[in-house]
C-alpha cells in the first residue's frame, strides 16, 4: 500500500526551509521519514523479532509461535521492551552522573569558570539526603552532596534516597511490590541480565522489574540531574525567551548548542558574552554574537538564561539549512547522523564535544569540566573565523517565524508563586482543581516525530484541553512546541477563545501562561516532584494516583520517552502516549501495561494516536479522578466571570489611573 503523504510541520519556519531543502535536493529527516518502508516486524503490526541470543534471530508472527528457544510472543515482546525502557534510563541517569563529577570537581576546586549558583537548593537537597551540614563550609556541603549522588549510582542493597520524598503511602506501595530501585546502575544491568537468552521468562515479571529500572532514573538519575543542575546553574525562574528559527541573526556569529547537558553550554553562554570574543567577532564584521539552543539543550539555557531556542527536535538540521549557523555544537543525545551531511552543503562546522559521543565528519573538541572556559571560548573563537565563509542565507523572518515564550517554572518557583517566600505552597493549586476552576493538570511532554505533522498533535491536544480547563505542564520537545505557538505567553492566558473560564481566572490571578514550561527531559522528575507536593498537601487524596492529571507523549520517539512514561506510571499516574504501541502484537503486554499495572500502581501506560482520541482519554480520566475524590463535577459555566466586571472596568480607565490602582 502506498504511503499516505503527510503534511511535514504546522510550523511555518519550518515550511519555510524546508521547501529550501527540496529546492538545494538535501534530504532531511522529514524527506527521508516520507520515503521510509517501516520493517514490518519491528513495526509491530507483524510480529516480534528477538535477537537476544545468535541461535536467532527468531521472528514470530502469529500467537503460538515459539523462538528456538521456546521463547513466546509475549516474553519476547516484554523482554524487547523492557531493554528499550533500560537503555532510555541509562541514557537519562548516566547525564545525572555526569553532573554529580561536575559538582564534585566544582567542590574541589578543579572545575574551571564553575561555582556553586544556588546555595539554598544545596542545602535544601542536602537535607533531603539527611547529609549533615553544620559547621561546613558550601564547598564541603556540595562535596558531601556529590559523592552522595555519585555512591547512588553504584548502590548495590537498601533503596535510593529520592524515594523517601514520595508521598508515604506510593513509598509503601513500592516497597510491597518490590520494585522500590536498589541503585540506578543496578537496576539497568539487571534489566540486561534478566532479558538475556535462558533468564527471565514471565512477561509480567519481566516488565515489573522494568519499572523498578524506570524508577530508578525518575526519582534517581533524573532527580539528581535536575537538583544538581539547579545547583550549579540556578534554579530556574520565569524569564523571556525568543523562540523558532526566525531567532537567529542575519548579521551575527549564530553559534546552536544542542544536545542535553548543560555544563558545556553553560560555559559558553559565558563565552559569548565575553568582551573579547565579542570584538572579535566584530572585527570579523559581525554586529555581535547570537547563542541559540535546539532540543533540550535550549530548555536548559532559556529557563536559566533566556537565550532563545531554534527549536525543537526536527528543527536541528533545519537550523542548519538555514545556511546562518556557524557552528553547532552538540553533546549527547537526540543528536541525528545527517547534520553532518547537511552541514556540507554550507558552512557550518559541527562539533561534538562529549567523550561518548563522536561522529563520522564532525569536529571534536573534547570537553573537560577542569578546562571548560578554556574549550568553550576555543569553540566560539572557531565559530567566530567561519563568519566569514557564509554563502547564501534563509533565515526565515516575519509572523509567524519567532515567537516569545515565558520559561522556567521550576516546582519552587511554582510554590514560591502560590505563596510568596513565607507560604510557598500547592495549596491554591489544589484548591482551584478541587473546586473545579482547573479540572485537572496534563503533563505534555516528549518528542517530535517526523511520522506525524511536526507538532500538530502536541497543539492538537494543548489546544483542546486548555479550552476544557485542564492545566499543561511541559516539558523537553512538546514545550518547545507550545512556546512556538504562543501558549507560553501571559496574555494567552487571558483568551477566552484559547483558554476555559476557570482556567482564564486562575491564570489572571497568578500571571501565569496557560502552559507551564518546567524544563527539559530529565527534568520530568520536577513533575513528580510537584505530584509529590499536591499529594502531601492535602484536599485531593493522599498519592499521585489520586489526583486529576495525566501524563502525554503524543508525538514521542525515544527510548527515553518509554522509560519516563514507565516511572511516571509507577508513581501512580495515567500516561497516553501516541506514535504507537511498540508491543502492539502481544494483546497480554498491552495489558499488563494498562489492567496489571493500574491494578498495581495505581497509573497505567496506554497508547493512542489521535489527537481527539487523545483529548477524550484524558478528560475521561480526570472526571474519574474528581468523582472518586468526590469533589465537584466540572461545570465550564460555574466560573469566568468573577473578575471580569472589574477587570473591564480596570480596562476603561486611562493608563494613569491604571498604572495608580496596580501601584499605588
Ligand atoms: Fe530466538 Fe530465543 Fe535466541 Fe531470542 S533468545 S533469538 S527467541 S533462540
Ligand atoms: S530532546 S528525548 S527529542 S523530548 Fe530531550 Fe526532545 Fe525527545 Fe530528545
């Protein structure tokens, strides 16, 4: 059958360069994603294959069938998975670690252009490891604080600290169905142990200790990443953020980073504001130098720092082709293979800079945290000589092709801005859902997949539940998204075409946008964190299985995705995430991820692919949840109008008196 032509993105930039692309003949993830024959086996929709051991690979395409082995459909089919949620853990957690040599090397003296930026974090992480503090010093405190998370990594028996933060009865829950995580490097290593040819043979028991992996990277190596990064680079707070190709300048050294991590581009957010590099770059005859990021990278910078972002994952090669990047400079995943072969047909030289990450072509500069200003003015300097060999240039400019968006609502800001420095809280978050102003919260998180219209089913769903009242946190790629399209503005929150009633008064009342952008991948485990704290508030049960929310990936394409949805569902919540189901083929796996696993967590992981569908799950699940905590039935028409008759009023007076009543 021959495949259905989508339309690429709902972004116009991106429209914009990628009819360059065709017109320059260079093929781009979303050419080749167009072209692609899926193999049928690994699609699902023809059976499984396993190539777990070499008397394989063993293909099974109907129920009954058996590998070499003996191996069944189902156990191939969990086993499959369970390595695919092992490898995103690893991928997320080994990034923590990194972070944690950081903070030890910066707390030893050896991390050049580092400090400590959040002291109070230190401390406030420092006690939730029960690591004393008295009478140290803030380097000592951060060296007790890194080896801590560096010993959690290679913890062999007992359980990892994060958990004792989760509310007391989903610790309890963990502990009696086993799968409370011992250390995180263990629970990875099992995973491959277990799924190794003559092991694990029982899909459930499989996939169980699947999310004791899964858990190990939410309230482990994501954790400790996201606290250790707020440590280091500050903990985010709203700032004003360009977003979309359109940020990059004609008449500036345009320099991307892209990747995850942030202690490289940290440095070179410093680097770039150097004065010498600056009339460098000037005397190159650049009006100046404009940093940018891509992916998860760019969350990392704008929250912290406000430098825009590009884009999000299918941006990275576009960005390229816009023919304006001097250098794109990437360090571990969601980095693709063509940039360097896009890159040939410009300028652009890209540069990878992780000791675990090299590709064929690219330049590598390696980075070393004890010289890292040294590397990152080095790499800019490179950026700044290649100024001069631009050719031709489509940056696309005008509506449409840049937008601002409000990031860096890290969980304390959250509470700070519920209550102010003496009652930081979740209270009033809690009872705006409990009386029904907010129906409930949706995580939309996740990828881009360029199977799926770029976007359109991330704003798709955005779209529809802010109209119903339902609260969006987001994070990595899909808040990318929402920014692009403006739901990470102030004024959108007060829409009534865009945002419900309830919702609208909610966001008048804070000055919050109507999406909350709360950082990048691993930085998924600040929603826990924030599930954790409305759990422990009280007013809407006593665990994260109790409260109106849901977690999405519509548009999700990584190992990674899985693992954050698997952590997610064993901490209790109710993950929809779309593409499609990787176990499609194994009816018994689908069901010990949705009926099994809701039967024992409280959370469940299905996968449906509309937008609408998407929506329907969602609102259906909240409306339970408000049912089973007896609260209120959401009505859209209870709620809206409470400030408006003044607020149209406030609107009428001239901008003195405006300016007089807000401040006196
Ligand atoms: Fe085939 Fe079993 Fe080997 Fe898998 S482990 S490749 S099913 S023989
Ligand atoms: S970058 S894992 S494409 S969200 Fe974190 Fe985006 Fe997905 Fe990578």
């Amino acid at each position: 059958m021959a495949k259905q032509k989508i339309t690429p993105s709902i972004d116009p930039a991106a429209c914009y360069v990628l009819d360059v692309a065709e017109l320059m003949g260079i093929s781009t993830s979303f050419s080749r994603a167009a072209n692609h024959k899926p193999c049928t086996v690994g699609s699902g929709q023809a059976g499984v294959c396993c190539k777990n051991c070499y008397m394989g690979p063993c293909r099974i395409t109907k129920e009954g069938q058996v590998g070499i082995c003996g191996a069944t459909l189902e156990t191939i089919a969990a086993r499959n998975l369970a390595r695919a949620i092992a490898a995103g853990a690893a991928a997320h957690s080994d990034h923590g670690r990194d972070l944690a040599f950081t903070l030890h090397a910066v707390a030893t003296g050896e991390a050049q252009g580092y400090a400590i930026r959040d002291e109070a974090k230190l401390y406030a992480v420092a006690a939730k490891h029960g690591i004393p503090t008295k009478g140290k010093t803030v380097m000592e405190t951060a060296l007790d604080v890194a080896n801590k998370a560096i010993s959690e990594f290679g913890q062999q028996r007992g359980e990892l600290s994060y958990i004792s933060t989760a509310p007391p009865k989903r610790q309890k829950l963990w502990r009696d169905q086993r799968v409370a995580p011992r250390g995180i490097d263990r629970e990875v290593v099992e995973i491959l142990h277990r799924t190794h040819i003559g092991d694990d043979q029982d899909a459930s028991h499989i996939l169980l200790s699947a999310v004791r992996t899964a858990l190990s990277d939410g309230w482990g190596g994501s954790m400790w990443a996201t606290d250790i990064s707020d440590i280091l680079f500050g903990t985010p707070s709203p700032k004003v953020g360009g977003v979309n190709l359109g940020c990059l300048e004609e008449k500036q050294v345009n320099i991307i980073v892209h990747g995850h991590e942030p202690t490289l581009s940290e440095m070179i957010v410093a680097a770039v504001q150097d004065p010498d590099l600056i009339e460098y770059a000037k005397s190159k005859g650049a009006e100046g130098i404009n940093l940018a990021g891509i992916c998860c990278t760019a969350n990392e910078v704008m929250m912290r720092q406000g430098i825009p972002s590009a884009g999000n994952f299918l941006t990275q090669e576009l960005a390229i082709l816009t023919g304006a990047v001097e250098a794109m400079v990437v360090d571990v995943q969601c980095i693709m293979q063509s940039l360097v072969g896009v890159a040939e047909h410009f300028h652009t030289e890209i540069i990878t800079t992780s000791p675990k990450v090299k590709i064929t072509g690219a330049t590598h500069i390696e980075f070393d945290e004890h010289h890292a200003m040294d590397i990152a003015k080095n790499i800019v300097r490179r950026a700044i000589d290649n100024y001069a060999n631009r050719g031709e240039m489509h940056i696309p400019t005008g509506d449409g092709m840049s937008e601002q968006m409000v990031p860096g609502f890290s969980h304390e800001y959250l509470a700070y801005m519920q209550g102010g420095n003496y009652r930081a809280s979740f209270r009033p978050l809690n009872d705006a859902i409990a009386s029904g102003r907010i129906r409930g919260v949706a995580a939309n998180v996740g990828c881009n997949n360029p199977g799926f219209t770029h976007d359109q089913v991330h704003m798709d769903v955005v779209a529809e539940l802010l109209k119903n009242d339902v609260l969006v946190v987001s994070t990595g790629c899909g808040a990318i998204a929402a920014g692009k399209y403006g739901y990470m503005k102030g004024s959108t929150a007060l829409d009534p075409e865009k945002v419900g009633p309830g919702l609208r008064e909610v966001c008048e009342a804070i000055g919050i946008p109507p999406v909350l952008h709360l950082g990048s991948c691993v930085d998924n485990s600040r929603i826990l964190t924030v599930l954790s704290q409305m759990a422990t508030e009280g007013g809407l049960g006593d665990d994260i299985s109790d409260i109106p929310a849901v977690g999405l990936a519509p548009e999700w394409m990584s190992e990674k995705a899985l693992a954050i949805a698997t952590y997610c569902v064993g901490s209790g919540a109710y993950v929809i995430m779309g593409v499609r189901n990787p176990v499609d083929f194994s009816d018994a796996v689908s069901h010990i991820m949705s009926n099994e696993w809701e039967e024992r967590f409280g959370g469940k992981l299905e996968f449906v692919i509309e937008a609408e569908e998407i929506v329907r799950h969602t609102l259906e699940h909240i409306d339970k949840k408000r049912a089973a905590l007896k609260l209120p039935a959401y009505d859209p028409a209870r709620f809206g109008e409470s400030g408006d008759a003044a607020l149209a009023a406030y609107l009428e007076l001239p901008v003195e008196e405006q300016m007089a009543e807000l401040y006196g």
